[in-house]
C-alpha cells in the first residue's frame, strides 16, 4: 500500500512543480510531458520503494544464507593447494 500512496504522491508533486515552472516562464503546460513526468516520476518512486522496503528482505537473506553458507563453507575444507 505505500508503494501505491507514495508514487501517487510523489507523481502529483511533480505535476504541480512542472506546472508552477511553466507558469512562472507564462508558457502553456504541454500536457504530454507533464503526463511523462509524472507517470516516470510515480514509476520510479515505485521501484525505489519496492527495493528499500524491509518486508520480505529478512526472510530472503534467511533463506540465501543457509543455502549458501554450505558451498562457502565446502570451500575452506582442507589445505590450501597454492
């Protein structure tokens, strides 16, 4: 849910910023590219979110480290052949 609620947020903020610069210059908003950037400003915000949330990044790195502590440790057994 607050993937959702931050693109939307994050989307409309710079939708408004676009507009208050266009206006400030008293052009006209060309209403393509302010569809574009808010729709690639929502879907990044999205993905950015999506990495740095910590719902199921423990239960990941539980799971990669017991399947990778064995063949790390099969590694280091014995002497070194250098």
């Amino acid at each position: 849910m607050m993937i959702i609620v931050a693109s939307i947020a994050v989307a409309l903020v710079s939708f408004i910023i676009y507009a208050l610069e266009r206006r400030s210059k008293q052009e006209p908003i060309v209403w393509e590219d302010a569809l574009k950037l808010s729709l690639f400003s929502g879907i990044i915000t999205s993905g950015v979110v999506f990495s740095t949330t910590v719902e199921g990044v423990i239960e990941t790195a539980k799971t990669v480290t017991e399947n990778v502590a064995p063949a790390v440790q099969d590694m280091f057994v014995g002497t070194p052949s250098f």
